[in-house]
C-alpha cells in the first residue's frame, strides 16, 4: 500500500492563549509545537497499515520552514518519508491549501505512483475550518469520507467507522480513497530513540507552492471574553462532603 | 435574492443546529426569503416544524439514497438547488454533518466556507466571526465569495420561531451518479450496553492526570455510577492509555452538556475546557485553590480527589441508607 | 485568596525548595511571624523545583557546595524524601579515568564515604543494562540518591505553619519592593502589603527580577538542561520503587541517565549553551507545562540520543521504549559556577538565595537563615556570597558569557587553575603594555588581568638549572611554568617588581573612622600615624571572616587594602561596621590606585636610587609607610611584604603607573631587577614563609589560634569575635595549621607528582585524619618552595599529628605519596628569623 499522511504544524498552547501585537496570530515564543491531534492519529494509522500490509507512507504538511519538526516526528514513528509545501509565516486559508496539495499529490503520484490511501485530519486544531480533506478528495477525484475512527483495510475497499450518539456509523468505500480521521482512532505510539535517529535521515522532498490570494480573509484574531465565576468553596479535604451531598440533593441528582 | 439552509433531519424532526442556522440567517439577511433543503424526510411532517421557524420554502430532496447519511449525495442535492436559487448565502448548523456537507458544498462549487460561525454581517464581501481553537480563539475574517458558504457554531444563537404558517413544499429528485452514491452509511452498530454515553450524562464525573493510573479512576467510576453519570477524562489520560479516547472531554473529544459536571484534579486547560462549556454547572474538586478552572466552576472542593471522592460516594450512600430507612 | 500579615519579620518570596528551607529554618532558629510567598501554585509552584531530576551525587571538588549537600541529603533523609541508590560516574576516557581518582580524594578530603572505583565488569554488574565495552571503569558513592524535592518543600512548609511561626501564601506575585534609605522596607503583592525588615529572593530563575525591583543585583542566568524522559522499559516493568538501580554519570559526554519507575530518564549538560533572559520566561497561564518546562529542542539533543544509544543499547536501543517526555528545563547559572547567598551590598535587609540546585537546597536553606538570624553560617559561604561580584560581573554580558563557558563543564574536567576565555581584558593596570612586551602571561583576578609569570624570563632558567624543578606530569604542569620558580629565586638573589594593581582598597575617613576600624579588626589599630598593620577580620564566632593590611594615614584616616577575589565581600562587611551617625565614610579608591610591588635584596639599592628620601631600615622601619618622592611622582610606600623579602608596595595614582613602572625597571635593571608573576607573590613566595590566604587557610571554619595567628596579648577595645576568640585562646585548639614537605614525589609509574591543593592528607597507612570536631585534614595550599628545594603543603592537622617530623601522605590521582611536618604553627620555613624583612 502507499499512504499519504497530510498533517499541520500547531502550536502546543497552555492556560492562556496570547496574540501577536497585530492579533494576526498567537504569540508562540513559549509554545512548543505539535502535530494536530487528529493527524497524529492519521500518522498512527498510516504507520500501522503499511507495519500490516507493507508498502510505503508518505507525509506531506503545508507550513513555514519549522514545520519540518513534524516531518521529522511523523518519520520518527514510522513514516517513510516527507513532503514538505514551505511557505511563509502567514496563514493559508483551505482553498488554497488544498490546491497547492493537490498538485503536489499529482506530481508525487505521477512520479512515484498512485496512492491507495490518502489520511487527513477531520479538522485542524488551531483553524478548524473542515474542508482541506474534502476539496483534496474532490479535485482528485476520490471517494472521501470523514471523521473516522475506525478504518479497516479489506482487500480493495476500506471499511470506515463514524462515531455518532449512540454508536458507529459504517461507510465502505473502494481504493483508493481519501479519508479524515479524529482522535481516538487510535493511541498513537511514542517515537523510540532509534526512531528519532533514523528519521533525521529520511528524506524531505520540498517545494515552495505559490499562495493564492485568501478568499476567506483572515483579519485578526480575538480571544473571546471568558465568563469568570467566582467559584462558591464547599469546604476542603473529605470534611466537604456532606455540602456536596446537599448540592447533589438540590440539583435532584441524588435519586 | 434568497438564503439556503441545508437542514439535518433527526429522528423527531429536524436537529438543534439547524435550527440556530435558520435564525442565524434571518438575522443576517432580514427580510430575504429563507429556504431549506432536507434530504429524505417526511415533508407533511416537517414542514410546520421548518415553517414555524420563519422557512418559506422546504426544498426535499427524493432519492433511495437519502434513506441514510450519504453527505456527497446531500451536497450534490445542496448544489443542484443552489444553481436554481438566487442566493447570498447556503447555511447549515455547525454539526459534524453540517461542516461536512457545507465543505463538500465548496469542493463542488470550488467556493470559499467559513466553519463555525458565531456571527456575521453582510457583505460583499461578507464579514464572519468564527471559532477557532475549540471556542478558545475567535476570527474575524472576510469571505470573498458570491454565494457565500458557511456554518453556525453551535449555540451561538438560539433557535427561534415564527409562528409561520408550514413552510411551502417543493420536491424534487436531484441528478446523481454512482460517484455520488458511494459515501453512505451501510449499517449502522449500535453501542453495546446501553450505558450512559458521555454526551448525554446528566452527570459526569472526570478526573485528569492527579488520578495518577488507570487504577487511580476506581473512586471516580464509584461516584459516577452513585450518580448514574458517565465517567470522563482529560487528553493526558488518553494519551497514557489509562482510560479510552470515549472518556476524553475536550476540543478533540466529547462536548458535554451535563446538568453537573465533577472536574477531579483537572487544571482547566483551554483544550478541555473546550469540550465541558456545555455543562450547566460545574463543581471542581482541586488542591489548587487557584487552578484556573475554579474560574469557569460553580462550586470547588479544596483537596485531593483521593481524599475528596470517596468521602462524597460514602456521603451520597449513607444519605440513602438514611432515606430509604425513613421511608 | 489568601491573607497576608500587614507586617512580618522577613518575607521570603519563592516556595520552592529554597524558599521553603529559608523560612523553615528561620523558623527553626527562632524567628516568629515569616511570610512565604510564591506567584505560582502550591506544592509546585512551576520554578526549577518542578522538573529537577532530584538526584544527587554528594562528591564536588568544592568543599564549600560538598558541605552543602552532605547536610541537605541529612536533612532530606530527616524529612524522608531520600532514597538512596548509589551512584556511578562512568570514565570513557583515560583522562576520566584519571579525574575520577581525583574525585575520590575530594571524597576523602571531604568526607564522603564509602566511594570506590569499579571495573567495568562492576559497573554491569550494577546496572545490567550498561554496554561496558564502552566505559573504562567508574566512580562509585553508595550514597548517591534521589530526594521528592517538592514533598520536602511542602513537609518544611506544613512544619512551621502548623508551629504557628510561618505564613503561605501561594499564587501570591509581587508586583513591588519598597526600600528606605538603603534598607528594607516593605513589599507590595497582589494580595496586599507587608511591611518588614528583612526580604529574602528565593526566586530561582526570576531571581534577577526581584532584585532589581530593589535596585540590587543578582547576577545569575535562566539557562535550559535538556531532558527526556524514555518508557515503558521492560527490564524496569516489575520496578515498584522511584529509583532502584544506580543513577548513571556518562561524564565524558555531559549526560546522565536515570531509571525513575518504568521508565529511563536522560538529561545532558553537553548541549549549546541556551540562556534566556529572567523576562522572557511566560507566566504560568501562557506556559503549556510549567514557565521553566519550554519546549524541546529536537536538534539540540539529537548528538545524546547517539550517546545514550552508545552507552545503554538494551534500552535506549528498544524500538518499544518511547521518548514520553522531553522539556527544555530552565536552571539557573552563575558567572563562576557557584551559588548566590546572603545580605545584598546594595539593599541591606535584600538577601539573596538563587542559583541553587536541588542538591544543595536545604542546606542552603539552613546556612543562610544562620547567616540571617546568627551574623554567620556553620559553613563558610564565601564562595557564593552575593557580595563577592566586582560591578563588571554584574553586567548581562559577562554573566551570559560565562555561563555559556561554563555550561559545558558542568561534568567538565576542571584544572584547579583553569583560566576563563570569555569576556577577559576588562581590567587593565597601567603596567599591562609593559607586561605584554614581556610576554606576560595573564590569569584573571576580579577582572583584572594580572601576569602570573613572564615568558621573556624563560632566560632565568639556564641560569638556575636545576634549582628548578621542572614538573613532568601534564596535569602539574597546566597552568604553571618552570619560569615560575626562576622568578622566585632572582627575587629571593636580586629583586622583582609585581603588579599587584588587582588589590581592592577602602579609604576610612572621619571622626568615627578608629572606632570603625576597631571594631572589625582583632588587632590593634590605635597605631602611630604611618603604621601598617596586619590584621584577621573575625565573624562573630571567632572564625576567619577576612586577612588584610590597614595603614593608618591620618588621625582620621586609614587605607584598608585587600585582595581582588574577595574585596567586593570585605568592602560589605566594612560598610555593614559603618557607624549609624555617618561619623565614619567607606570610599572606594581601587580604581584610583595602582599598586606596583618591589622585593628582594637589591629592593632598597633601587628604591634609593630613585628618591632622596631615607628608606634605609631604620629611616623607614618595617610595617609602616609615608610618601616619597620618586623622580616626578609622589608615590605612598608600604613596607611590609608578602613574599618574605625587603622591599616595599608602591602606591600611585593610576594614571601615573607606567611612569613608575619605567623609573623602577630602568633603576632596577643594574641591580638585576626581573619582572615577577602572581606565580611568585601568592604561591611560592608566601608558602616559604608559611604566609595563609583567606579563602584557603583562612575560613570562618577555623580559628585565629588554629590558625596560629593570634596576637599576643588581646586588646581592650571591643571588635567582632572578641568574646570567641577570647575563648579559643583559652581551649586547646581542636587543630593546627602546619607546613609540611614532600618526601618522596615518584609515583607508581615513576612519574614525580606534584599536588596542587585541596588533596587530603592521610596517615601513612592511609587512614583519613579528623580532628576533635569532625574535620578532615587536607591540603588548603600547596606550592613549590624553590629556596628551600621543596613542594611545600598546607594543611591543619590535629594536635597529635601536628608535631614536628611527623610522618603523613598525601593522596594524589590515586596514589599515596609520603610527607613530614616540616613547621608546626606559623614559623617560616624560609628565612626562619625573618632578617630578609627586617634588613
């Protein structure tokens, strides 16, 4: 099988999320980054499948030159090799993301061959716009189904599992296919120190894609006032518990 | 000119979310004729629904298809109307669905969409404010589209009535190919159990990684089980495998909405904080009297959940004991 | 919210475990009403405490950081929070190798023990998961272990909150600090004011911070340990306890590694310096771990990865075993390595408690509340007295350039001598262009650049043949030259001029100025107009607190002149003595004077030659000093010495050094006047004459008596650690200082060896000898002595040893090598009866 991983590079944020001074962005000189939790999970399933049915995975991320750390975490848990769309600090809206995979993906595929599998995240945790994976699988023509968090290989066809309240709902598509995954797809491994080595010496093919101009313009960013309660202290240690037991009572929980 | 609202049906009718996206345009472009697209449902049924919430006109879309979740088909439907309306703009509620099919919407259309709108003005170019960050962070952006594309976060308005009459019905049975006709659910498996699932809990009870081990969570299962609840957990837990991804609570887990939420030794990071913004009340139970959840908490216990936890399930027991006697 | 007092007796700000201790032990001696503070949350307030490794090798080559530690891992194990696991510095190198039998005889000299070094093959055997083909043996202390720092902490706390002397307030920032005419007067947080006299910064990397909001400096750099954390390890996964097998030291890489529950720890000290500044560290609502866990750095640690691979396979090799956890941990690093303690000289009432490791904390803890409540610690702090930086090592640059030399030798194999490369040339004496030309060859002392011996003497050599021990041994011969004791010996034969322009001196001016002085000094200074003296300052248990010399200039006039490296200290204590009244004013004239010194048999035919004032024996006696006329310059002579030989300190103003040089060195060159090193002035010379030096022999650790220094008769008027001292003269002394020489230098290889200092002196049979309180003899100087033919050591030995003739060893690089007490007090071994200074 040949697998494409695409992922994205987001800051680690803590307690409190501070902005640039032009509110363009978060202010990430204390944060570290990471892979957006959904696609660790696509990098997780990528690595596994190819562990099972053998063959070869690729990552691919869109981002400035730092984003190679993902790259390289990605190859340290297994990938084989990366992609890498360097671009500017500034921020790309789907549209234009999406387009600049897309032919990245062709030329990859047209010289390497195709891919069985295409794995993205659902949505990104920092942009959350939900639409990168989708309009890939449509310009390439792909069956694409999302949310997943469950993907079983059976010969050509992928069986997909969506969770939903009360339960799974099952898609079966055939290869290849583009599919988005979400946490808890899986529970993606810790790279090993071996792994770490040898992805320092996988390969990263790059290419600088032009950005389009943004048709969902980005002005800045806001952070929402947060509704701050004063939090009513029922006591401390195990000597609290009868004025929870009476809080229970009131909410009517305790029937 | 007129807007569309792709609406998700739901066993009763039509979801929450739809609904907030109907009022959401209404208050975008007041005074414009609202239109709604359903997908396989019962038209005589949910056309007062829709009407009663200011829809003019109910577009259902026929086909075997839509008999279940097929999201291409849905936006194939979205698309073959909007190519028969004048439209400013095609909406659907913030759901997993609604982002979805609006996303395929602007695949097909290769147009712009802006997710998880919390409010908008009218353009052009038209004026967005939306969520970022699971709710931590909002965006102010311009959408440069003619029909613009876009979903509400859920919540961000209330769903509201007319008291119109039924919408009027138009049906109609869009073109699709097999292509279209892949992506749809083939079965559907059932949760095992029949427990209470996080989601819905009226209480839940979660603990991060002051739990110290899966085994650490033996107090926090006891009380939710007391309560009837669910039993939840913070991204650190999952990711050290002591409880299921099911239990995480947060922007990349489970959104609750519980009538009580029992935050054990979690800290209030924005990733969870995030997935807990739906409960109505929140009691934390932390040894640091200035972690940042006391400031999102409704009530606080001052000490460790080791102590705390099984005091309370011993109190909740022996208050029963004592009404069951008296009764 | 917590509530605070709107008064304390001192306010501690920072909960780690510094802090914690600090007012713990303020408590413990007795002061009521102490605030706690901390920004952060309790009981892990998000400093360096938080992500410490909490382990802790007890053997430092420094006595004073060894003393620290052994009484925090006493005070640890009090609390229950240490256990131990042994320790292993493992040598990859022959050089290691080498280095740690020299960490075992600061093991002796220090006394921890048990210690020993292991095979390679000893080493797997306790800790299996070793590749031994990789080391060449290891240094092993059985007391190693690991400490809950943070339990600790909050076991100190809980302690003295419930004993009702100590108030916690976490989450508690201060956001001002009040000072008053130079004192203490308040500071201002965010849950309120407290007014109090005493504030003590235990801010770890935020330390520079606070001072600075006082107008006080604490001149230590936030800098990253890079550590990861690797797991699940199957041969760990039946591990019940934290730490079960030995911590390992892989000191020739800069690392170490760690089993801490299932998992491997690996920390490393091997990577680029990365400092930060005290302001760019987030606040803990921005910091994703904790504000000094930053992010890894990938890069930076990818050399270790290879290392730790290299060194435990089985594990680190595993492609199951995880990386978990990996931080960018923030610690704090000082210019010279060692830690920041005690009273501020700009803020009095401001103490300081940072650039403290986990290891040493409560110890720390302990010895600065001493210094706070007592006016001492039970260990001598000189070393990581805040007091001791020059205004220059205050700066950013020179801390950061430091640090950053520093970082990498933090398992580094330090040469007693070693010279820093960073930031030098920032103090020039007059005289350096003279010494360039001399090829003088520059060691730094409180920044300034000072010839330690001069090569174009490389001539003197022939001269003196075999007089000169040349050392044969690499190690020995570091940082030293032959040419050295060629010096020495045209000195003792002719004359040399030194540069002693590093010396700090503090005019005493004012009707209050005797008192003043009096009160500090053990000596009388209620001397004629023109006299020198030599005098010990004591703390107040009769302990050395400083040595230097005082000429009175006037009635109401004296000059104190004191060494560099420990002038900033003594100018303090000064100061601290100043009368209330302001009767009496302290300035600073170290940068208004040179000094240019002048010893040796021919000193007077020079000086003569030049001035046509009388400085003929009796004309200008010994240990006093006037002003004379030296060609054009009107230069304050000094006659005293402390190289044993005639001659004089010259004092000018700076500006007019190079002339006085020039008129010395062309009068002198007739006479055979050589240019002479520090080499010469602070090793050679004064070991022949039994001479001590503060910091060295002299430590408040020991006294006047042992020291074998006190006057006579003891004067009536009142000074500090009379009434001590008074009684020290009564007791028998527990040691006494003692001169002893080298019998026998050859080693095992045939090699001769050459100790250089701090080695510990041993029976012959090898036993360690401790005196009736508890203290090792070691070796506080050693030094050639090339006019008496031998290698000369110091060391205070008990009373039974201390006997002329007696037969010890010393050990050195593993090997035990013979000596005699040759002087058993402070007779000189040189010159017994003095008549070279008294010509």
């Amino acid at each position: 099988m040949r697998i494409l991983v695409a992922v994205k590079r987001v800051p680690m944020t803590g307690g409190t999320i501070v902005l640039t001074p032009d509110a363009r962005a978060i202010a990430t000189q204390h944060l570290g980054f990471t892979i957006s939790p959904h696609e660790e999970c696509a990098v997780e399933e990528a690595v596994r499948l190819v562990e099972r049915e053998g063959g070869e995975s690729v990552v691919l991320t869109l981002g400035p030159p730092e984003a190679e750390e993902q790259l390289r975490d990605a190859m340290a848990v297994g990938i084989d090799r990366a992609i890498h769309l360097v671009t500017d600090e500034e921020e790309w809206d789907g549209q234009a993301t999406a387009g600049a995979i897309v032919e990245a993906v062709r030329a990859e595929e047209a010289s390497s061959g195709p891919f069985d599998l295409l794995l993205f995240g659902n949505e990104s945790a920092d942009a959350g716009g939900y639409q990168v994976g989708v309009r890939v699988a449509h310009a390439l023509g792909l069956p694409c189904v999302t949310g997943l968090k469950g993907i079983e290989v059976r010969g050509r066809l992928v069986r997909c599992e969506q969770e939903v309240p009360g339960g799974r709902d099952v898609f079966e598509v055939p290869l290849p296919a583009l599919l988005t995954v979400k946490e808890g797809l899986n529970l993606p491994r810790y790279p090993s120190v071996p792994g770490r080595m040898r992805a320092r010496q996988r390969p990263i093919a790059r290419h600088e894609p032009q950005r389009p101009p943004a048709r969902l313009e980005k002005l800045r960013f806001v952070v929402p006032e947060g509704e701050r309660k004063e939090a009513e202290i029922l006591g401390r240690g195990p000597e609290a518990a009868p004025k929870v037991v009476e809080l229970l009572d009131q909410l009517g929980l305790l029937r | 000119m007129s807007v569309l609202v792709l609406c998700e049906r739901r066993s009763d009718g039509i979801d929450e979310p739809s609904l907030q996206a109907l009022a959401f345009a209404r208050a975008l472009y007041p005074g414009t004729s609202v239109h709604a697209l359903a997908c396989g449902v019962a038209a005589d049924e949910v056309a007062p629904l829709l009407g009663a919430y200011g829809v003019e006109t109910l577009h259902v879309a026929e086909h075997e298809v839509f008999d279940t979740y097929a999201p291409h088909a849905v936006a194939r439907a979205a698309v073959e109307l909007a190519g028969r309306l004048r439209l400013h703009a095609l909406l659907a509620g913030g759901s997993e669905q609604g982002n979805e099919v609006v996303a395929r919407v602007g695949a097909l259309l290769d147009l712009p969409f802006a997710a998880n709108c919390v409010a908008a003005e009218a353009g052009p170019p038209l004026r967005v404010t939306r969520v970022r960050w699971g709710g931590s962070l909002l965006e102010e952006a311009l959408l440069h589209a003619e029909l613009a594309l876009l979903t509400v976060a859920p919540h961000a308005v209330a769903a509201q009535e007319t008291n119109d009459g039924p919408a009027a019905v138009e049906r109609f049975a869009p073109a699709l190919d097999d292509a279209d006709l892949l992506v749809r659910v083939r079965e559907r498996a059932r949760a095992a159990g029949g427990g209470v699932t996080l989601a819905d809990a009226k209480v839940v009870v979660s603990a991060g990684r002051g739990a110290g081990s899966a085994e650490g969570f033996a107090p926090v299962e006891e009380l939710a089980a007391l309560l009837g609840g669910a039993v939840g957990c913070s991204r650190a837990v999952t990711m050290a495998g002591w409880r299921p991804h099911t239990d995480q609570v947060g922007q990349t887990g489970t959104k609750i909405a519980p009538e009580l939420y029992i935050a054990c030794g979690i800290s209030g990071a924005t990733q969870h904080m995030a997935g807990c913004k739906g409960a109505k009340r929140i009691l934390a139970i932390n040894t640091d009297p200035d972690a940042p959840i006391l400031e999102s908490a409704d009530y606080a216990v001052i000490g460790d959940l080791h102590d705390v936890v099984p005091a309370i399930a011993a109190a909740i027991r022996a208050a029963r004991n004592e009404k069951a006697g008296a009764e | 919210m917590s509530s605070l007092p709107p008064r304390a007796r001192a306010v501690v700000i920072g909960a780690g475990i510094v802090g914690s201790s600090v007012a713990y032990h303020l408590c413990r001696l007795g002061w009521d009403g102490v605030v706690l503070l901390d920004k952060g949350p309790l009981p892990n307030p998000g400093g360096s405490t938080g992500h410490a490794s909490n382990f802790i090798f007890p053997v430092d080559h420094s006595k004073e950081m060894t003393q620290l530690t052994l009484d925090s891992v006493r005070q640890y194990e009090e609390l229950g929070v240490f256990t131990r696991s042994g320790g292993i510095e493992v040598a990859r190198t022959e050089e290691r190798m080498q280095e740690l039998t020299r960490r075992i005889a600061s093991a002796k000299a220090w006394g921890v023990e048990p210690v020993s070094l292991l095979s390679p093959a000893e080493v797997k055997e306790l800790v299996p998961y070793l590749d031994e083909r990789v080391i060449l043996g290891g240094f092993f202390t059985p007391g190693v272990g690991v400490v809950d720092s943070l339990q600790a902490g909050t076991l100190m706390r809980e302690r003295m909150v419930a004993a009702g002397g100590l108030v916690v307030s976490p989450r508690t920032e201060v956001v001002g600090i009040e000072v008053e005419r130079g004192r203490i007067r308040a500071v201002r947080t965010t849950a309120g004011d407290v007014e109090t006299p005493v504030l003590v910064v235990a801010c770890g990397v935020w330390s520079p911070r606070l001072a600075r909001m006082a107008g006080a400096s604490i001149p230590l750099t936030p800098a990253v340990h890079q550590m990861i954390d690797i797991g699940p390890v199957p041969r760990f996964e039946r591990c019940t306890r934290a730490i079960e097998f030995p911590i390992v030291r892989d000191m020739d890489r800069n690392m170490y590694e760690r089993q801490d529950g299932t998992s491997l720890e690996i920390g490393s000290y091997a990577h680029r310096p990365i400092l930060h500044d005290p302001d760019e560290i987030p606040s803990l609502e921005e910091a994703a771990l904790s504000p000094t866990e930053l992010p890894f750095t990938q890069e930076d640690f990818a050399p270790q990865l290879e290392d730790a691979l290299e060194l435990m396979p089985e594990i680190v090799g595993d492609e199951s075993v995880g990386i978990k956890y990996a931080i960018n941990g923030l610690l704090s690093l000082t210019p010279d390595g060692m830690p920041i303690l005690g009273e501020t000289p700009e803020v009095r009432g401001l103490w300081s408690a940072a650039a403290v490791w986990v290891k040493e904390g409560p110890g720390v803890g302990r010895a600065v509340a001493e210094w706070m409540v007592e006016g001492e610690s039970e260990i001598d702090l000189h070393s990581s007295d805040v007091s001791r930086f020059h205004e220059h090592q205050k700066t950013r640059s020179h801390v950061k350039a430091r640090a950053a030399e520093g970082f990498n030798k933090t398992y580094g194999i330090v040469h007693p001598f070693e010279q820093w490369s960073s930031n030098r040339e920032v103090r020039l004496s007059p005289f350096y262009e003279r010494e360039r030309e001399l090829g003088a060859v520059f060691f730094e002392a409180a920044g300034w650049e000072r010839p330690q011996w001069y090569e174009s003497n490389a001539s003197l050599l022939e001269e003196y043949g075999d007089r000169v021990t040349r050392r044969e041994a690499e190690w020995d011969a570091r940082w030293w030259s032959p040419i050295i004791n060629a010096e020495h010996l045209a000195m003792r034969d002719r004359a040399a001029i030194f540069d002693l322009s590093a010396f700090a001196i503090f005019d005493v001016t004012g009707p209050g100025a005797l008192d003043t002085l009096q009160q500090v000094s053990l000596r009388q200074m209620d001397v004629p107009l023109g006299r020198v003296v030599y005098t010990p300052w004591l703390t107040p248990s009769g302990g050395f607190r400083s040595d230097l010399t005082i000429m009175r200039l006037g009635d109401e006039h004296f000059r104190v002149v004191t060494g560099g490296a420990h002038g900033m200290a003594d100018r303090k204590w000064l100061s601290d003595h100043l009368p209330e009244n302001g009767s009496a004013q302290l300035a600073d004239l170290t940068s208004a004077w040179c000094t240019l010194g002048l010893w040796g048999p021919r000193a007077r035919d020079i000086l003569a030659s030049l001035t046509s004032d009388d400085v003929s024996h009796e004309g200008f006696p010994f240990a006093t000093c006037r002003t004379i006329e030296v060609g054009p310059l009107r230069v304050l002579a000094s006659r005293i010495s402390y190289v044993g030989d005639l001659g004089w300190e010259l004092y000018v103003p700076i500006e007019q050094g190079a002339r006085l040089w020039d008129l010395v060195w062309e009068a002198g060159r007739p006479h055979g006047l050589v240019a002479a090193g520090i080499g010469v002035y602070g090793t050679t010379g004064r070991l022949e004459k039994c001479y001590r030096a503060y910091g060295a022999e002299l430590e408040s650790e020991y006294t006047v008596v042992e020291a074998g220094m006190a006057p006579p008769r003891v004067k009536d008027e009142d000074f500090v650690g009379k009434e001590a001292h008074l009684r020290h003269r009564e007791e028998e002394p527990a040691a006494i200082l003692c001169t002893l020489t080298v019998d026998d230098h050859a080693s095992a290889s045939g090699v001769r060896r050459y100790p250089l200092g701090r080695e510990p002196i041993l029976t012959r049979a090898g036993e360690p000898i401790v005196d009736a309180k508890g203290r090792r003899s070691y070796v506080t100087s050693a030094g050639a002595g090339p006019s008496v033919g031998k290698h000369i050591l110091m060391a205070y030995l008990p009373p039974e040893q201390a006997v002329v003739g007696q037969e010890l060893a010393v050990e050195y690089f593993g090997e035990r090598y013979p000596v005699t007490v040759a002087v058993a007090g402070s007779t000189p071994l040189f010159d017994p009866e003095n008549s070279r200074i008294r010509a």
